[in-house]
C-alpha cells in the first residue's frame, strides 16, 4: 500500500512541488479562460475592439475571423447558409482544435469550467454521492438532437440555451437571468451528477471530443513505473476513466493519453508527486527505462 494513501488529494505533490507547482497547470487554466472572456469584454466594458463577437463568432483586429464550427453547423441544419467568412473562421478553429485537442476548448477556455470545477470541489468537500451517472454517450446524443432540432425549427438551437452564450450576455447586459443559468449548472453538478453538465450532458464538450479524436497535443504516463498508486491522478482528473489504459499498461502498450474525452487540463501532472505524467505528443511512445525493466524482468517467484 502506498505510504501516502492517507493524505488528501494533492498534499504530497504540494509538499514536494511546493504550492504553486502542484498547481501550475490549474493556474494557467484559470489566467487562460479570464484572458479569453477579457478579450470580448475588452469592446463593450471599455471600448477597445480588439476582437468584436463572442465565441460562437469573432473579429480579430477586424482581419482574422473566427467561427464556433458547432454554431455554422446549426446554422446549416436550420436551412441558412453562412457567408464564406464563416466557413473560413470554422475551419481555421476546426484547424486548431484537431491539433491541440478538441476537448481543451472545455478546459481552457470554456467560462463555464470553473463553475462545474467549483461545484466538484465542493461536492468533494461536502462527501456527497456520486449521483444519476448517465452514460457518457448521453452528449452525443444531446449533440444529435442539438442538430435536430436546429433542421426542424431553421434556429441556431443550442444558443438559446448555451450557458456560455447566456453568461457571455449577462456580462455585457447585466446577469439578471445568467445567474440562475450559472446557478442550475453548479447545482446540478453538485446534487444532480458529479461532473454531470461536462461530462454527460454539454453538446459542445462533446463535439470537441469528436474534433480532437486524432490530435497531437497530448498526456503521457511515460514515467508510470513511478506510480505509488496514490490515486489522486483519477480524484483529480475531470474524465479519469482515461487513465487507466495509459498507467496501467502492460510492455508494449502506448503511455499516452489517446481517449479524445481527456480534456489535457493537466491536474494530473500538477498532482502526482513522482511526476509519472506529462505533455508530450500523440507519437512519443517513449516509457522511462526503468519502466520497460519492470515490466519485462521475469518474477524470481514465477513458475
């Protein structure tokens, strides 16, 4: 049994990484998505239009656009054919999102991932159960119906409902109803289903999941002979059913993180003390020496 199976997720790691180190990449997320929200708040709080839009669809310095690729197919479902830029603004985003990991949408810049975090923390805090737990495969669905219902009512559906979209408003109107939006996801995640919004129900979680299915950009438990078994990799990590296979993996099988619903937050990294995880490439097939010793050495107790 690993000799720090009794403290609470993450101390080892601060203790050893110190308190920033054991929270870099949770940091880093946080200044990533105020910096992104910053940019389209920069116009309508102070004038200064660096970028006009919001995240369903921008101007930058009214040169480089950019297209939520969800919204444009909506928008094509309803029966409204979007002008060219739109196409462009979606593929460069598309472009992005493929090479980086569709699903880092979700946890770097997404404004509504520190309300499901916080929810989480608290549901943790509180010792709450685990409660409904849809199948994962319940967002494509919602994503499917998302499509639907955009074809049979010639709307961009989702955006009368997006959280994102809502708050987004709030924020430059006055959050008057976005506080009960920001509210209903908090609480469901805290009473309803642990991580239940990002991890069951959000379509657009889930076709940046599709998006990202073959990125470059990803974790790697290269190092995953250090593991102590601690455990705070999976308390920590927002999809943890994406660990296993790259931890657990017998000589020969690849150390990284392929699952297209890890998001590439990077809690993982910030709270293994033995530093098993890191970013790397979908490519680096590299495990530490040590590792594929382990692994390889006969058992002088084999038969």
């Amino acid at each position: 049994m690993s000799a720090n199976t009794s403290l609470p997720v993450g101390l080892e790691a601060i203790r050893i990484k110190g308190r920033f180190g054991a929270h870099r990449y949770l940091v880093l997320r946080r200044l990533s998505q105020a910096f992104f929200l910053g940019l389209f708040l920069l116009g309508p709080w102070f004038g200064i239009w660096w970028v006009v839009g919001t995240l369903a669809g921008s101007r930058t310095f009214d040169v480089l656009p950019l297209t939520d690729p969800l919204v444009l197919l909506q928008s094509i479902a309803s029966g409204h054919l979007p002008e060219l830029t739109a196409f462009v603004g979606a593929f460069i985003v598309l472009a992005v999102y493929a090479l980086i990991g569709g699903r880092v949408y979700c946890s770097w810049v997404c404004p509504i991932n520190p309300v499901t975090d916080a929810a989480h923390w608290l549901h943790d805090r509180l010792g709450l159960q685990k409660g409904w737990q849809p199948k994962r495969s319940a967002r494509l669905w919602v994503l499917g119906t998302v499509l639907v219902v955009s074809a049979l009512t010639g709307t961009i559906a989702w955006e009368l409902l997006n959280p994102v979209t809502i708050v987004h408003r709030g924020l430059v109107f006055g959050m008057g109803f976005a506080w009960v939006v920001v509210a209903a996801v908090f609480l469901f995640d805290l009473l309803v289903s642990r991580r239940g919004w990002c991890s069951h129900i959000c379509p657009v979680g889930a076709f940046y999941g599709l998006v990202g299915t073959k990125s470059v950009l990803r974790v790697s438990a290269a190092n995953r002979v250090a593991c102590n078994d601690c455990m705070d990799c999976y308390a920590v990590c927002p999809e943890n059913h994406v660990i296993s296979p790259a931890l657990k993996g017998k000589s020969g099988h690849t150390p990284v993180i392929l699952s297209p619903d890890c998001t590439n937050c990077g809690r993982c990294i910030d709270v293994c003390a033995v530093d098993v995880f890191a970013f790397t490439h979908r490519f680096d097939q590299r495990v530490s020496e040590a590792a594929t010793q382990a692994v390889d050495a006969p058992s002088e107790y084999a038969a």
